[in-house]
C-alpha cells in the first residue's frame, strides 16, 4: 500500500466519507467531521501510520488534504504516485 492510500484510508474512516465523497483537493471546510475532534483524530493517525507527530502550529494550519501532504513530504514521506 502506498502512502497515498494509506493517507486516504486513515482520512475516509476519520472523517467518516464516503470514497466517491473524497479527493486529494478537499478542504476541511467542505467537511463537517473535520471539527477540533477530527483534528485531534487526524494529527493521532498520522502519528500513529507515519510516524510523523503534527506541532500544533502545523495541526492548527491545516486547511486541507494537501496540506497533509504538504507538511508530510517536507519530513521525507513521499506521495509520488
């Protein structure tokens, strides 16, 4: 599994969508599940799937799934496809 889909599995069941609901531009205002608690979630499986732990500065700025990424592949995770 790459990291790309392992980010996408970890974010459909934290966020509780549907796959068909979700693309890699989405943004955490277009999401309901995406509250302070979602955030919480999210920064705890990325930590827990990448090894990676969110400084709250960066889990605070997270506007989207390409932030995600963004913040992931500036510590040397690759989601090349």
């Amino acid at each position: 599994m790459t990291n790309r889909e392992k980010l996408i599995d970890l974010l459909l069941d934290i966020l509780l969508l549907d796959p068909s609901e979700f693309h890699l531009e989405l943004k955490r205002d277009e999401i309901q599940t995406w509250d302070s608690m979602g955030l919480v979630a999210i920064a705890v499986g990325v930590e827990e799937t990448f090894g990676y732990h969110f400084t709250p500065g960066e889990a605070t700025s997270l506007t989207g799934v390409d932030d995600i990424i963004r913040i992931l592949e500036t510590k040397g995770i690759s989601f090349a496809e």
